[in-house]
C-alpha cells in the first residue's frame, strides 16, 4: 500500500503566557520541559510537541503545578509512561502530565503493596515475586507503567489488574485534590476503567497472596516465552492496537484479511502479530490513522465486525 504524500502544517500556537512558562518554571524546575516533542515520550516514538511536559517527582510537587495551572486555565492532560499512546502531529496545548518519576513501591502488610504509577510493570512483578506474592503473574511481558495499566486494566489471558487492585489514588485536575477510590467505585472492565479522564492516577493498593517464588518464575517464564514468539520484538510500537471483540480475536481478524505487513508510511502492520501496528522509522500520527481506518474498514467488510481500538489517542491534528 502507497502512502499519502506528506504536506506541511504549521504547528498550533502555544496556549502558555510567558508569565505562565515563568510560573511552571519555578514551580517545577528541570522536571519541565517545554515545546517538548511527544515523540520523545512515547513507546510509538510518534507525536507533536506539547507546550508544557511535566513530571513530577513527588505527588505533592505534582499538586501544586496542577493547582496553579488550574488557577491560570491551563489545559491538562495525564500521558503516564507514554505507552498505549498515539499523540496526534500537532501535540498538546496546555501541559502534558507524565508519571515517570512516580516510583515509590512498599510491602504495607502481608501480602498487600502500595505502588506508585510511575512503577513499570517489570519492576512491580519483580519485587512481588522477591517477597514470594503472588497474583500479579499476568505481568510478565506486559511493557508499561503502573498508572496506565490501572486505567487500562492491563492484562493478559493470566488476570487483569481488577482482579488485585483494592484502592486507586489520583489528583484531580480542577482542583489538585486527591482522591482515593476503592476498587469497586473504578468501573474495572475489559482493558478499561471509569477512572474520570479529568484526574492523574498516582498509586494503586494491590491484595497480592503467598506463593513460592519457584511457581511464579515458572509462570511468567512459560507468559513471556509465549508473548515473545507472537509480539513483535525490539520495534517501536504501543502494544495491541484494537480490543478483541467478544468471542475472537482482533489479531486473527486482521490477519484473515491480508493485512500483514502492509505499510502507510513508516507504520506497518506487523508481519509477526496482525494487531500490532508498528513504527518502523519515521512514521506519523496520520500514519498510524490511515492504517487504522484501512484495518477496520476491511475487518468490517470481511468479518463484519466493527473493531474498537485499545490504543488512547490525544493531541491535536
């Protein structure tokens, strides 16, 4: 398949006041960045700049900057660890929110654990397996941080994070205030939440149970394995691309429709996994949604089944 041919946009101005770059300045040192390409801050290494990129070392750092930009109107937006993400070509007004530095993780009683979002969930599976807990199996070779696969409800075929999760915390954006909501105010379902868009998930409790550590290696280790002959490996992507409908599977949709290693641009359909769309250099945001238009609209015409995509898009065209 031939791409479109490129044309040239001018960027969308900047919604910040040098008063207000001053004021994000002062209030959160070298963790601001500004005009700051996306793409530096995705795992699709895809996306325009945001005028403001943030990341807070500290949870009370992270309130007094979403205090002050609520005070002056400044649009906000969580982009977590960036993965799961598709930022547009024209970026983000106001200031992007990410949750990196966020790492705290401790062992609060016996087989409970409190986790920051900024936590990957390489390290979170880590240390549990290290205190012999078990629950979280479902992790190994899930790429991401804690924050995003709480609001995704990551998983795999193992469990989800619902299954562990009692409590999640996150800052609201209106206001700076943090709220704390048990597990059952989340609207936990299929890779997704109800947790309100307009808040910054900063720390998950997790209810984690007593297992040797032999049977949790020998899990993840049979996960990983299998995740690793069927996902592409070291290419930029952002994971499964579509949620599978009920009953199948987006990959084996795709697939059945030829779809394999076409190419728009610098996405590509992965020639190893058919729901995972990949940039294999220099691809764009209008890439990635001309694959994604031509993969549903051949999966409706064939299957007829209409595909929702898993992957959070955000920016501006």
């Amino acid at each position: 398949m031939k791409a479109g041919l490129a044309h040239e946009a001018a960027m969308p101005a900047s919604l910040l006041s040098p008063d207000d770059r001053a004021e994000l300045a002062r209030l959160g040192g070298a963790r601001v960045a500004f005009d700051e390409p996306m793409s530096r801050h995705t795992t699709l290494r895809i996306g325009g700049p945001a005028d403001a990129w943030f990341a807070p070392a500290a949870v009370d750092e992270l309130r007094a900057v979403v205090e002050a930009c609520a005070a002056r109107r400044i649009p906000m937006i969580a982009v977590g660890g960036g993965s799961n993400l598709l930022v547009r070509d024209g970026g983000i007004r106001g200031v992007a929110i990410a949750t990196r530095n966020l790492r705290g993780l401790e062992r609060v009683g016996d087989a409970e654990l409190r986790v920051e979002a900024g936590v990957s969930t390489g390290k979170l599976l880590a240390s549990a397996t290290g205190w012999e807990l078990g629950g979280i199996e479902f992790l190994g070779g899930v790429p991401g941080s804690v924050g995003g696969g709480l609001i995704m409800n990551a998983g795999t075929y193992l469990g989800e994070f619902k299954d562990v999760t009692t409590e999640v915390a996150s800052v609201r954006l209106g206001d700076g205030a943090l709220v704390r909501r048990p597990a059952g105010e989340c609207g936990f379902v299929y890779r997704g939440s109800a947790l309100p868009p307009g808040e910054v998930v900063v720390e998950g409790r997790l209810a984690l149970r007593p297992r040797p550590r032999a049977e949790i290696d020998a899990v993840v280790r049979d996960l990983r394995d299998r995740r690793r002959s069927r996902e592409p490996q070291r290419v930029s992507n952002a994971g499964s691309v579509f949620k599978n409908p009920p009953g199948d599977f987006a990959g084996r949709l795709i697939e059945a429709t030829g779809l394999k290693g076409t190419r728009v641009g610098g996405a590509e359909c992965s020639p190893v996994h058919a729901n995972w769309f990949v940039n294999q250099g220099g691809a764009t945001a209008a890439d990635m949604f001309e694959l994604i238009r031509v993969a549903r609209a051949r999966v409706a015409e064939v299957h007829g089944v209409e595909l929702e995509l898993e992957w959070k898009v955000i920016g501006d065209d």
